[in-house]
C-alpha cells in the first residue's frame, strides 16, 4: 500500500493563512479546521448551541454531508471519539462570537433563515459543500502567495503544531477524535 505524506503549513504559514483569512467568508471553516484540528464535515456542520461562549468550548456533536439531489444531510461524527469537547483559544472565539451577532443582526432582518443553526454558511447564507468550500480555500491560497495543500491537510497541519508545540501524543489524539493513537501517529 502506498503512503499517503500529507502537506502541512509551518507556524509562520499558518500567521500568513490566519491574516490572509480576516473577514473572508472562508475564515470561519479554515479557522475551526486549522485551529482546532476539525474535518471539514465537522466545522461546517458545527452548530451554535455547540459553543459553550462562557468556557470556551467548542462540542463537536455531528458532521454535515451533502449528496446532489439529496441535500444536506447531519450524522453522528465519525466514530464515538470523534464526539468530543475542545478547549478553544480566546481569539477564535472572539470571532465567533462577532459572526454570531451578525447572524442574528441578519436574521432580525428578515435575510437569514439558517434552519439548521449552522456557524459556517457560504457567500449565500447556506450550509457550504465541500466542493465550494475547497474551490473558495484554493483560490484565497492562490490569491495570497499561499502554498497549496488540501483542506484536510489544515487538521494534519493543527497536529504538527501541536505536536512540535510539546504537546503529548495521547493529547493529540484524543482532540483530533481519534480511536487509537496508532491512527494519529
């Protein structure tokens, strides 16, 4: 079997990708995926009553999935320890909690419907795919001078910083959500 080598970004990367993202409509997806290590079917599907504002506390509770013709569809995360609590930093959450008053800003105006109670909506006040998300991630790379990686490649790239901040391995697992640490390493 072939091994797969993902990419990741470096720490000064990751500063250049977090200022390239400030007030893009990207920003809060690729923020929860590279900050928090979430897969895209976790942060898009990251609904507000997730967020514990007080604590800090991001609760990955379900995944969002879209199939054409079917729509979007919510599951059980991956795999039971994949349902987890994260401890987020206060900057993130300062930004949360700034989209969430403009929710409900746009909300009260009679824009915004957000049936779901979804935290990461597209350009068109709706859940994103996958396919749009990656396509708007590609060109704000392009766009910035960026190197190219895979969406998913931001959890990877969240690892590694983890891993080179001192964090142990057990650590790093269980935020990622994983089973076994063995899938981690």
């Amino acid at each position: 079997k072939d091994t797969f080598e993902a990419e990741v970004y470096t720490k000064e990367e990751v500063k250049t990708l977090i200022t390239a993202l400030d007030k893009h409509i990207i920003e809060p997806p690729i923020l929860l995926m590279v900050l928090l290590g979430l897969r895209f079917g976790e942060a898009c599907g990251l609904r507000w009553s997730d967020i514990d504002f007080d604590n800090n506390i991001i609760n990955v509770n379900q995944i969002i999935t879209y199939k054409p013709g079917n729509g979007f569809e919510f599951k059980d995360p991956k795999t039971e320890s994949s349902k987890r609590s994260l401890h987020a930093p206060s900057e993130l959450m300062q930004k949360l909690r700034k989209l969430r008053n403009e929710q409900n800003k746009l909300k009260l105006q009679s824009k915004l419907e957000n049936k779901y109670d979804l935290v990461c909506l597209n350009g068109n006040l709706n859940p994103w795919t996958n396919p749009n998300l990656t396509t708007a991630y590609k060109r704000l790379l392009k766009a910035n001078n960026l190197k190219q990686i895979r969406l998913h490649d931001l959890r990877h790239t969240n690892a590694t910083l983890m891993l080179l901040s001192g964090t142990n391995m057990k650590t790093v697992s269980s935020r990622l959500g994983h089973t076994d640490i063995k899938i981690s390493m």
